[in-house]
C-alpha cells in the first residue's frame, strides 16, 4: 500500500545569483516535499537550477548523476561530457558514457558499454578551480559483463553493476564487495571480485543495497534477495507507476522514486513525500539526494533516518 502526506506540502524557494544558472528568485518547478513532524529532518539545496537556455541545449540526453562525500555532484548531461558541479569542472571523455558513480574514497567510476573504469588527468594535481575544460581518457579496469551497464554504490561500500547480459539477453545483477587486501585487521579494503547475484527476464529499472540485502526494482515491483537466503522477497507492489530508481541509506531505510515523485519503504507501508517529474535518486551516507531533471537542480534530505518512525497521516512545513 502506498500512502501520502495528508497535511501541507512545502514548496522550496530559492534564490541563487550564479554564472549559467538562474539569476534571480526562482521556484524550484513542480516541485513540492513534506517532511516527518518533530523531526531533525533537512532539506537544502545542493546545486541551483540552471536556465532554460542550458535546458535547451542539453537536448534528449538523460542525465547521469553522481554524488560522493562532502556533497561533490558529478553530472553527464550529453555523451562523452562530464561536469564536476562542485569544482565547476567539465571534461570531454574519449569513450560513451553509460553510467557513473562515486566510490568510497571519493573516486568517481566510468561505466562505458563495455567496461568499468575513471579518468586520467592531471587538472586536480594544480589545485586550481574555475571553469576548466578539457579532454580526459578513459582508463578501463576491468571488463563489463553486461551491456551499457548501469552503476549504483551500495551502502556499505559496495558496489552493484547492472544490465542485459551479453550471452543470453537476461538482465542480471552483479556486485563488488569490498574486501580486505591484506591479512592485518587494518588493511584497506578495495573492490575486487565481482559475483552475479541476480538474473531475470524482465527489465531491470533500478537496483540498491549494501551486499548482504539486494533490491532490485523492475515494473511496479521491487524485490529483495538476500545474500543469507535462497530465492526473492516482494517489497512493493506499487499500484499505479513503475519503479525508476531505487537508494538505500545507511541506517536502512530504501526510497524509491517513480515517474512522478519520491517514496520511502516504511513498516507501515510505502509513504511518498516528494512530487516532482522524473527524480533521480542517490544516497551518501544517511543523507538522501534528488536531482530534478527538469531544472537540473539538485536537492539534499538530511536526517533521513526520520522516515524511519514516520506517521504517513501528517507532515511538516520546511
């Protein structure tokens, strides 16, 4: 079951006086969130909307979104082009592009259609910032065994690669969990032996966890496998729209978003608290990050852990 916040909405307003974004007050558009009541839940702007001008030259292209520590947005708003929305950076890559994500450490990973890996240059080593543009490569590390697969961080570290096979078209699921490299109880971790733990005929639309507990949404369905049981578990059927995104916090709570807003699994059921057109998910930590793809504008929910004991019959204004 799938409930709503009943009270009031609060719609953000903003104001940001940036070069390439909007310069005066804007409404974030089509955008509206409630919050749990009594809660130390937040919610702050993290990039501002940029002008529709920007919006019309960034054509068809779905953006890809990324988000690591310290709120570093990393963006692919076209092929082959990655922007760096904290540093203002933007490099052209010499390969497609088909996904990215940041990985423990802070390292942004490249999903191409064949392989994973990051790229090379020396622009950070001067430690200047400004508006830099310039051509990166591409550093493969190791190979895809899917096709134009799709990345997501899991929430302990992990990190789960997803798309069509290639030998057979199923669409499967394959994670990378961190593992010491070395016999010292201190050693570093790093990501290094990759396991399917997931394979369907249906079309997979999202995927979260943190390597013992997997999700995995495709249609109205979110399932979730676990690495200490055989077999699959419903989560959420939802009644009306498909599951588009899928992110898992670290104390737990999994959220969802759906072509018109944002939900959160709660024991009492599915409670949507965002509506908004077409949100893209990511989780850092406990907090939770919405990028709104129709203003390219990205939005932080603090203090997530408050959904947790949320009641689905009130809300609160932020």
């Amino acid at each position: 079951m799938v409930k709503l916040f009943a009270a009031k909405i609060a719609t953000f307003v903003v104001a940001f006086a940036l070069s390439g974004v909007a310069s005066a007050v804007d409404f974030l558009r089509d955008f509206t969130i409630a919050l749990p009541p009594d809660a130390k839940a937040a919610v702050r702007l993290v990039v501002p909307p940029v002008s529709d001008a920007v919006l019309d030259k960034s054509g068809p292209f779905a953006p890809l979104f990324a988000v690591g520590p310290g709120d570093a947005v990393w963006f692919s708003i076209e092929p082959g082009v990655l922007i760096d929305a904290t540093k203002r950076y933007r490099f052209r890559l010499d390969a497609t592009v088909s996904d990215i994500t940041v990985i423990n450490g802070g390292m942004l990973l490249i999903a191409t259609d064949d392989a994973l890996g990051f790229f090379t240059t020396d622009i950070f080593a001067s430690g200047k910032s400004g508006n830099a543009s310039g051509q990166v490569a591409f550093q493969p590390i190791v190979t895809s065994p899917v096709s134009g697969a799709h990345l997501s961080p899991g929430a302990n570290g992990s990190l789960y690669l997803f798309g069509a096979g290639r030998e057979d078209g199923r669409y499967e699921v394959f994670l990378l969990a961190p593992e010491a490299t070395g016999s010292a109880s201190n050693a570093p971790r790093m990501l290094r032996t990759m396991r399917k733990v997931f394979s369907t005929t249906e079309r997979i639309a999202a995927v979260a966890g943190d390597g013992e507990e997997t999700f995995v949404a495709s249609g109205r369905l979110i399932v979730k496998v676990s690495a200490a049981k055989k077999g699959m578990t419903a989560v959420l059927l939802h009644p009306k729209e498909e599951i588009l995104g899928l992110a898992r916090t670290r104390n737990g709570l999994l959220f969802y978003a759906t072509s018109s807003g944002v939900g959160v699994v709660s024991p009492s059921g599915a409670v949507e608290f965002v509506k908004a057109p077409n949100v893209v998910l990511r989780s850092v930590g406990d907090d939770l990050y919405l990028l709104l793809r129709n203003s390219f504008a990205v939005v932080k929910v603090e203090g997530t852990v408050a959904f947790r004991t949320a009641n689905p019959s009130k809300s609160t204004k932020k």
